[in-house]
C-alpha cells in the first residue's frame, strides 16, 4: 500500500485562535509558538485571549483546541491568517 501525501500536510500555517476567559500561565507551554495576549473588559469584567502564531500541523492544532477545552474556555474563533513572511 503506498501513502501518498500532499504539500498540505507538512506545511506550517498561522492561525489566530480567540477564546472568552484568560489561559493560567502554567499552561502557556501547551500552546506551542502561539503569541498570547488577554484583554480585559472593565465594563463587563470579562478577559478575552487572543493566541496567533504557527502551527506546524494538524496534530499541532488540535492538541492547543484540546487544551483550550480542557481549560474550559469558550472558542469565540478560529481563524487561518494569512503569513506575513515571504518564503
């Protein structure tokens, strides 16, 4: 049997994930390369957490969904953005 596999699947793309609440700093090291920035809301006391950064692949993604889930923290987006860089 033979594997065929695209150019998709080794390929690194960015990705900006935006979650309602703020991720414990302990779990930090579970978001791979993912820059993380929280704001807080004064008017509603609420912290919204923006993630942005490579993901190497699909496995990699889903392991930071998982862990964004395990913290109970409600997905507002997930997004594939566009790399800045020329390769």
């Amino acid at each position: 049997m033979t594997h065929v596999t695209s150019d998709h699947e080794n390929t690194v793309h960015n990705y900006k994930i935006v979650v309602s609440g703020a991720i414990p700093e302990s779990w930090l090291d579970r978001m791979g390369e993912m820059r993380c920035t929280t704001i807080s809301s004064l008017s509603a006391h609420q912290q919204r957490t923006t993630l942005q950064g490579a993901v190497k692949d699909q496995a990699e993604l889903n392991g930071i969904l998982q862990s964004l889930y395990d913290l109970q923290l409600p997905i507002v987006s997930v997004c594939r953005v566009k790399d800045t860089q020329s390769r």
